[in-house]
C-alpha cells in the first residue's frame, strides 16, 4: 500500500519540482520578453537613424544645388561662358524631378 500514498517527503519533492518548473517558466519568459523588446528598440533606433540622415542628405543636397547655381550665375555674369555653345538643360531637368521626390 505504500505505493498508493505519498509520504511527506515525496510532496515535498513534487512540490519543490513544480517551484523549480515555475520559476523556469517565469525566466524563460522574462528571457523572451528582454529579446523581444531588444529587437524592437533596435527598429526604432533604425527607423530614428534612417529619418535624420534622410533630412541630413535632403539638407545637403538643397545646399549643393544652391552653391552650384550661385556658381553658374557668377560665372554667367562675368562673360566666361560662350555663347555659342549651350548648356544642357536636360541634366538641370533632372536634377530638380529628383529633388522633388
């Protein structure tokens, strides 16, 4: 009969296996939470990172274009660039399609 009954030193077993088993539990989902809130924050900083070098090449690339067009004037104005022999304007064109997206 004593196969029928558990002692009190087999429910003390049971009773520490199942503790051990609940804080397992209890680390494995702090372990997946701590992963998954890690992968997210690196998105966020990805996604802050993206948008200020977006606005920072945006930035650039206004004060290019300005700098090469204040260049071109100066070099209008002065008389330096002939006549005979027209610029492009299918580059400028496309430069400014581009800017615009």
């Amino acid at each position: 009969m004593s196969g029928h009954r558990m002692g009190s030193q087999d429910k003390q077993r049971v009773d520490i296996t199942r503790q051990e088993s609940r804080e397992r539990y209890q680390r494995q989902v702090l372990s997946i939470f701590s992963i998954a809130s890690g992968i997210c924050f690196l998105g966020v900083a990805c996604i802050a990172l993206y948008r200020h070098n977006k606005r920072h090449r945006e930035k650039l690339r206004a004060h290019f274009t300005e700098s090469r067009n204040l260049r071109e004037g100066s070099i209008n104005a002065s008389g330096l660039m002939s006549k005979s022999s027209p610029r492009p304007q299918c580059g400028r064109q496309l430069q400014k399609s581009h800017l615009q997206v």
